[in-house]
C-alpha cells in the first residue's frame, strides 16, 4: 500500500491541534517528508493562530487537489466566523467541524492512496451523546460498521473490544462474533500494511480470569474465539490477567494486546509510550489516524502541548510505501 497523500481534517478550533501542526511544520522531520500534506479547515483561524503562538508558516491556498505541492503546507479553506483567536470550546463551531469532516470526506472518496488524519472534537459538545467518539463517526459517515480501534506504537499496540461506554455495559457488549471479528482485522492490517504477522495476545475480562458467577465470559465468550482464531492460523494466545500483564518480561513476545474494554488497554499504553502512540481506526475505505490527545483545553493558547502524538502519525505515514 502506497499513501502519496495525507489530508488533514483541523477538527474543533479551539483546541491544542494548530499549535502541535505548527510545531511539526517547524522541525526538520516535516521537511523530509515526501507526502503532499493538504489542511482541511479555516485559513484565517489558522493564520491568527499562529501569529499568536509566535511561528512563521506560509500556507498554501488550494481549490483543486492537483494543485497541491510537496514540501508546502496546502490548505482547502473552510469559512469559519470567530471573534477570538482562542476560546471555549462550545456548539458554536459545531457546523464548521462537520464542514471540514464532510469535505475531507469527499476528498477522500475521490482519491486512492490517501491516508486522513483528524483533528480533536469535543464528545460533549461535538458528538452530544450521538456517537461514543469520534472513531463511530467516521465510520457511520463512510457507512462502515465494523469498525476497530487500534492504538499503535511500533513496539506494542493496543485494541479494545468495546470503546467509549460505560463500565456496566461492558459485558453485554462482548460477544465471541466480535472478539473474532476484531482479531482477523488486526492481523489483517498487521500482514497487508505492515507486512507482519502479528503475535496477539488477548486479555481475560474478571480480576485474575476468575468469577464467582457459575459462568464466567472467559469460559462462555473469549476462550472459544481464541480457539476458533488458533484455526485460521492467527497467532493468538490467552486469555491474560490484566493486573499483571503489562510486564516487560510479557510485552517482549507481542506485538498487540486486545483487552475487553477501553481503559483496560489504553491506561498501560498512555504509561509506556506517553504521546508516542497514534489511534488508527480499522474497517474504514482508507487509513485513518488521530493524534492520541484530545483538545486539552487546559493549555490552549500557552504553547506547552507535547507534540509527539503528531510526529508519530506522520512517520506512520511517511513509512507506508
């Protein structure tokens, strides 16, 4: 697979992402880059945004994709009306977000080998309980229903089987369908994009795989996937106690956990790689990356965010060829 073209969906306004762009524009790693780099989002906004963080950045305005240029930042311009360079996040922007989504959608569609990173939206005010993130949008935007969260370092990546809902809703959303559902498309991406076969080791769902319950969704759900998934020849092994899994010793034989629900796997890989580590949304028609930060409203406007997140989303891409 060969991805020629990132698009760059700029997500909520008032959030940190501009000023990790800027960071990444500003290194010696974007200038070896040989990917067309195309911003989808407010040309004005971005522009205040950086005069106010203090960098200098020409922006290339584009209409048309073929006009797009290596080595420039190119921008399809999404009018947007604002009065400060940075604010809270409200509804206020939520049609310029749907904007830039629905255009880079359409870019998106239009093209082969394009790889699509997103900017941070804001759940409570962007998605207002519609979708349990921004992952369920994408996917009901390009009527995809079978989706997977991968969270990638090149060392370990993670993936849970739920994502963004509540605890107590855990266990009825696991099923033996979907564990193997997940699974085969992991070691789908692991074999075609990566050109890997993965060892993949899965987590139990109860405290040391054990419950007082007569049955437990060890016994009913996860051990008869993993057996059906031995079958096809996908190198799985478990299921694992969580509480000691994440050990050096552990992490040396796997290239991917999947857990059972979203903080079970995505606390431990935030605590080894920190920002080191890209969300990558599996089952879409193209490759899409997010940074793994959200707005962090909190230094909005300071210039302290790490911006590592971005970096390593675009030497992802840089590497597909």
């Amino acid at each position: 697979m060969n991805i020629n073209l990132i698009i760059i969906a700029l997500g909520e306004p008032n959030s940190t992402f501009s000023e990790i762009l800027f960071k990444y524009f500003s290194s010696k790693n974007y200038n070896k880059n040989n990917k067309k780099i195309v911003l989808v989002g407010s040309k004005n906004l971005l522009i205040k945004q950086m005069k106010k963080l203090k960098y200098r950045l020409v922006f290339n305005e584009i209409f048309e994709l073929k006009n797009a240029k290596r080595k420039l930042i190119n921008i399809i311009n999404v009018n947007y009306k604002f009065k400060k360079t940075f604010t809270n996040i409200s509804m206020s922007s939520n049609n310029y977000i749907k904007k830039c989504f629905e255009l880079s959608l359409k870019v998106i569609k239009n093209n082969k080998s394009v790889g699509f990173i997103n900017g941070p939206v804001s759940k409570k005010h962007f998605l207002k309980k519609k979708y349990p993130g921004i992952t369920e949008y994408i996917s009901k935007k390009t009527y995809s229903n079978k989706q997977v969260m991968l969270i990638y370092n090149k060392k370990l990546s993670v993936s849970p089987i739920t994502t963004h809902i509540p605890l107590k809703k855990v266990a009825k959303n696991i099923t033996k369908e979907k564990i193997i559902s997940n699974v085969i498309q992991i070691n789908k991406f692991y074999m075609k994009v990566l050109r890997k076969k993965p060892n993949i080791a899965i987590l139990g769902l109860n405290p040391h795989c054990e419950t007082i319950d007569m049955k437990s969704e060890e016994k009913q759900k996860i051990l008869p996937a993993i057996n059906f998934l031995k079958k096809i020849k996908i190198k799985i092994e478990g299921p694992y106690s969580a509480d000691t899994f994440f050990l050096k010793e552990n992490l040396r034989n796997y290239d991917v956990v999947v857990g059972m629900y979203h903080d079970q796997v995505l606390t431990p890989i935030k605590t080894l790689f920190k920002f080191n580590a890209i969300n990558i949304t599996l089952g879409l028609p193209f490759i899409r990356v997010s940074p793994d930060h959200g707005p962090n409203f909190k230094m909005l406007g300071k210039n302290i965010s790490d911006p590592s997140s971005i970096f390593y989303a675009m030497d992802f891409f840089e590497k597909i060829r």
